[in-house]
C-alpha cells in the first residue's frame, strides 16, 4: 500500500475508491510495521514500547484499527496467520 | 462499466494513435500556465470559436513555436455516429479515464481523447462538434485535462479551487462542486479582491520553497479578470467547510496534503503519476499555511484572509 508520512500523520490515496485518508500518529506507525513479515503481536510489542500508553488499551486500539483498515480493503491477513488477542 | 462504454457508440474502435482527418488546416497557441498549448487541425469556425472563448491568450501563429516549445494537440474528426445519445439533464458529467505508463485515454460527451508521452506529451482529440457551444465545451474539457496533465511537468498542479489575491500575495481556496468556492470569491470581490478563477487554479512549487498560484482561464460563475501578473505568491491554503460563522482551524500537513490531492482533478485518479502528484503536493502541504474555513455571508472573509498574510 502507497502512502506519505508526513509530520507524524500518513495519508493514503485509495485511487481505486477515490479516497484520500489520513491517519494519526498510531494509525501510521501501524501501516510502518504491516510490512508482511511481523505479526500483529510483534506491532503491538512495538508500540507499547514507543508509546507511553496503557498496554491493553493500545493493544485494543490497535485491533480494532487492524480491523477497520482491513474491512477497508488497505490491509489483509496473510494465509498461515492466526488472530492476535489482547492481553488480559 | 469499461472504459468508454457511457459515452462511446463503439469503445473497442477508440484510436490508437493520434491520427485521422483533421477538421481543417487552422491552428491556435494559447498562453496559459504550463504551455504555450498548440492546437491544430481546427476549421475556420472552431479557430474562430477557441479565439473568441481564450481572447487575449492567443499568440500569433507565427510565434506558437518559438522561442518556447509548445504542448500540441491534434484535432480530428469524428462522426456523430460515433457518439451515444445522452439525455444530460440532472447529470453530473464525469470524463472516463483510462490511464497507463505511457498514455491516458480519455471519452466524453461527443468527445474522444489521448494523452501519449512520446516522450513529450502530445494530445489528439475527436469530436464530431463542428462549432458553437457544443464544439467550445468539447474543447475545454479537454484543455482542462492537458493543462493538468502538463503542469505536473512543470512541478506545477491544477486544483479544484477559488483563487483570490490583493494584487501582491494570493490565497487558494480548495472544495468541491457547492464548498462555497463561488461564494467565498464573490464576497472577497465585493471587498475588493480580485478573483483569479472560482473554479480552477494552478500552483506553481518554486525551487527554493514557497508556492505561486497562477490564473487559469477556467472558470465557474465568477469569470475571472484578464490582465495582471501570471502568478502570485501563495500565502495559505484554506479548505472550505459548511458553517455559518467564519472560523479558522489550522491543519496539520497530513490533512493539508489530503485535501490537496482530493482537490486535484483528472491527475488524482492515474495511478501512474501518482508520485507525479504528490511530490509537489507535499512540498506545498510542507510549506505553506494550511487551515480549515467556514465563513459567514457578511463578507469577514477577505479581512481573514488578509490576516494570513505572513
């Protein structure tokens, strides 16, 4: 997926939607590590670390995220994969 | 739906090459933003048409060649029958577009178009409009298209917009058809700003940072003043936004840069020029003032604008 980074934020141009959408500071350090090789876990793993957040809330936040962006078509889940459950 | 098939009788027989019978031997060279733009194969009556539409922007044709190099285009002519019968009322025209790496072709309402970089852009269009209104209308749309697809050439973008100026520094108004770019132009024009086009605009990205925005001659309900310089400095983007107070909210770049490319017309869609697009969009997003508007009708607008003066 093409998208800009651009002060923290990143912007998506869905062409085939005639969309333009940007995203925060989450949303596009998410798009930075849904580089087919890591794991959702691995991306909540990292996020925890870069972020001064409660870890069950962002990893809930980042879920839910996954989801949106995938029901919007701009991420897919890889075969062999499994579902990623916050942690308690 | 595929390409061609709302507008064109036979989409499988759209050219291939810019080639076919011209309409007639006349050519005109208008100077607008990105060009000199050469048209050729014109008949008396439509030459005549495009100099009456873009007065005061036609070159003489001994000068359409030098000393700059022009972006031609071809005029041929297609029968009517080539054309479906469209009933056009309470319809938002679109042009369909197909795009590739080294073409973009284009159909419309008796119209047919392509864009090849050969490797220089050069356009061919057909219609089987042979004057009036119908040919004036076939023919802006497509210079419309070329002037977009040119000034991406030129680290330059055309955008859906109203721009205004005080004589010395501009503002862009972005938004889509019914934002209130005509609206907001008329109010800054009864303050005694000079609307350059509520409609469309070119913004040029300078070498060593800041943006110009330059006049187009496209325009919506406000026709825009001929004369005056060819470009202003850009001192703010401002997206327009449905309200009934004027109001400013800054924008961070992102979204400065997303309204951008929404407001980017034909070129938005290609994902060929995709980063064709975005580059000089960035840099603009980067480095000039964006905020969100929404104004009222008392006419407080062009004092807020003015205040953006930094």
């Amino acid at each position: 997926m093409r998208y800009r980074r651009i002060e923290g934020e990143a912007v998506v141009l869905r062409q085939s939607a005639a969309e333009v959408l940007v995203l925060n500071e989450v949303g596009a350090s998410v798009l930075d590590l849904a580089d087919g090789e890591q794991t959702v876990g691995a991306w909540i793993e990292a996020l925890i670390g870069e972020y001064d957040a409660d870890p069950a809330a962002l990893a809930r936040e980042v879920l839910e995220f996954a989801g949106e962006l995938r029901e919007a078509g701009l991420l897919e889940t890889l075969a062999g994969t499994t579902a990623v459950e916050p942690p308690p | 739906m595929s390409f061609g098939s709302g507008f064109l009788r036979f989409p499988d027989l759209f050219p291939g090459r810019r080639s076919g019978e011209p309409w007639g031997d006349r050519a005109v060279a208008l100077d607008v933003a990105g060009g000199p733009y050469l048209f050729s194969g014109l008949s008396p009556l439509q030459e005549e048409a495009v100099r009456h539409r873009f007065a005061g922007l036609c070159r003489d044709g001994g000068d359409a060649a030098a000393p700059v190099v022009p972006v031609t285009s071809r005029v041929f002519r297609a029968p009517a029958s080539d054309f479906l019968e469209i009933d056009v009322r309470g319809w938002e025209y679109t042009l369909d577009m197909e795009h590739g790496p080294g073409s973009m072709r284009l159909a419309g309402l008796r119209l047919m178009a392509r864009l090849d970089w050969t490797p220089a852009l050069a356009g061919g269009l057909w219609t089987s409009e042979a004057a009036g209104e119908e040919w004036t209308s076939v023919f802006e749309n497509w210079f419309r298209v070329l002037a977009a697809y040119r000034l991406l050439e030129e680290s330059g973008v055309v955008l859906h917009s109203a721009g205004v100026t005080d004589g010395t520094s501009a503002w862009l108004l972005l938004g889509p058809s019914g934002a209130g770019k005509s609206t907001s132009s008329r109010l800054c024009l009864e303050r005694g700003a000079t609307v350059l086009s509520d409609d469309l605009n070119a913004v040029f990205l300078d070498a060593g940072g800041g943006a110009r925005l330059a006049r187009l001659p496209f325009t919506g309900d406000l026709a825009g003043l001929p004369g005056g310089p060819a470009a202003y400095p850009l001192k703010a983007v401002l997206r327009l936004a449905q309200g009934t107070e004027d109001r400013l909210r800054p924008l961070t770049p992102a979204a400065a840069l997303a309204s951008l490319v929404a407001a980017a017309p034909f070129v938005n869609r290609d994902p060929w020029r995709r980063e064709a697009l975005l580059a000089p969009l960035e840099r603009l997003a980067r480095s000039v003032p964006a905020w969100e508007l929404t104004f009222s009708l008392g006419g407080g607008i062009w004092d807020i604008l003015r205040t953006l003066n930094a």
